[in-house]
C-alpha cells in the first residue's frame, strides 16, 4: 500500500504548481495554497484531504494562521515540522501585509511631493504580485495622501480599467488630483501601448470631472517610471 498521496498524484492539469504557473497565484484557492505549502499527505489520505481538513476545522486561512502550533497539531497529518511551516509562512505574509499598511499609513496626512515618494509608498504593496495591480492614489488640495485604492487586478486594457471605476474612489473621497500606479510583474518598467492608451483617456476625463490626474507610476521590483518625469502625461 501507498505511504502517502502527493501533489503528483493529481492530474497534471489539475496541480496547483501547474496551475499556478500557468494562471497566477492569485488563481489558487486556499486549499491549493495549503497543498503546495505542505507537499505530502499521509498514510491513507491526500494531500487535498488534508488541506480541507485545515480549513474544516479553522474555518479559513485567517483562521490558520491565528492557530498555535499545538491547535494545527490536532489535524491527522500535520506534525510539528508541517505546523511550522505553516506558522512561518502565515508570519511572512502577516509581516509584509503590516509592512504595506504601516507604509501607507504613515504617508496619510503627509505632503507627497515627487514621483520616488509615490513609488516608495506603492511599491511594498504590489511590486511583488504576479499579476498587474492597478492602483489610485488620493490627494487633498494641500497634497496630502487620503487613500489609496486597488481598482483592478490583470492585465490592464481598456474595457477594465474604465474612468468610472477609477475616479469612484477619488471622488468619495473628495480628492483634488490623483496619481495612478501599476505594478509590471516583467520588472520591465516601460509603458505599453495600453498604458499609454489608458493614461491619456483617464486623464481626459479627469479634466471632465475637475480631479487632475497628475502622473502615472509603473513600479517592478528594482524601480520605478513615472509618465510626468518622461513627459508622456
């Protein structure tokens, strides 16, 4: 009989490695993610099982993660080695989340005045994603951060990253002018025809509707454009 069941006993089609490299992580669902962090299952029981299993009991990945070591250890399956890597790995995630948000925090309320300003304070939030995360950052008359908003997640084109959409969030925040930024998951920072294509139609209507729109900053994880310091906007 069969020690275990791992991730290679499912469809090759079906495997979250695969799928996960052919549609993004983001495509992965909780119980896929869990699958890749632990690998192997147990005698008699699948690796799937036994990350269903974990969520069953903790009712989520929230929940996981604010398990102790000794709570995940009451899983069939999950000994201390497997609890601590999952404990490691939700720790990692925790950090760079509070790392983001602290960064954000802390410029809200101050004067961003330059396009490395606006670079730093986006790009511990999406520089790392695999797919494009196309944000809008909120400024007061005084230009002063009050919110940044995640509009839309993929490749962008013109039938998503649409004007109502991302004006909705400035104008409920009653903002003065906005700066757009998006991250490049390629590191390639260069502008597509896309990009070019959706900052000149955004900032049209941003004339229309009176909130400035004032640069447009592509971040990858090394660096940073910004549309105004090129004079593309």
């Amino acid at each position: 009989m069969k020690q275990s069941f791992t991730v290679r006993d499912l469809p090759q089609a079906e495997r979250p490695r695969e799928r996960m490299q052919k549609f993004g992580i983001e495509a992965l669902s909780a119980q896929e993610l869990l699958m890749l962090l632990l690998g192997r299952g147990v005698r008699g029981e699948s690796i799937a099982t036994c990350a269903q299993k974990l969520l069953s009991q903790f009712g989520s990945l929230e929940g996981i993660m604010q398990a102790s070591l000794e709570d995940l250890q009451t899983v069939k399956g999950i000994g201390f080695a497997k609890a601590a890597q999952l404990k490691a790995c939700m720790e990692i995630a925790r950090r760079k989340e509070q790392a983001g948000e602290s960064l954000a925090e802390s410029q809200k309320g101050n004067a961003v005045v330059s396009p490395q300003a606006v670079s730093r304070l986006v790009q511990a939030k999406i520089s790392n994603y695999a797919k494009e995360h196309f944000l809008v950052v909120s400024f007061n008359v005084r230009n002063k951060v009050i919110g940044i908003d995640t509009v839309t997640v993929g490749t962008l084109n013109a039938s998503i990253v649409h004007p109502r959409e991302t004006f909705d969030t400035a104008i409920r925040r009653h903002a003065s002018h906005i700066i757009l930024a998006h991250n490049h998951p390629s590191n390639d920072t260069e502008p597509s025809s896309q990009d070019l294509a959706i900052t000149n139609r955004l900032a049209q209507a941003g004339k229309i509707l009176g909130i400035e729109l004032v640069d447009h900053i592509i971040v990858g994880q090394s660096g940073f454009l910004s549309f105004k310091e090129r004079q593309l906007l």
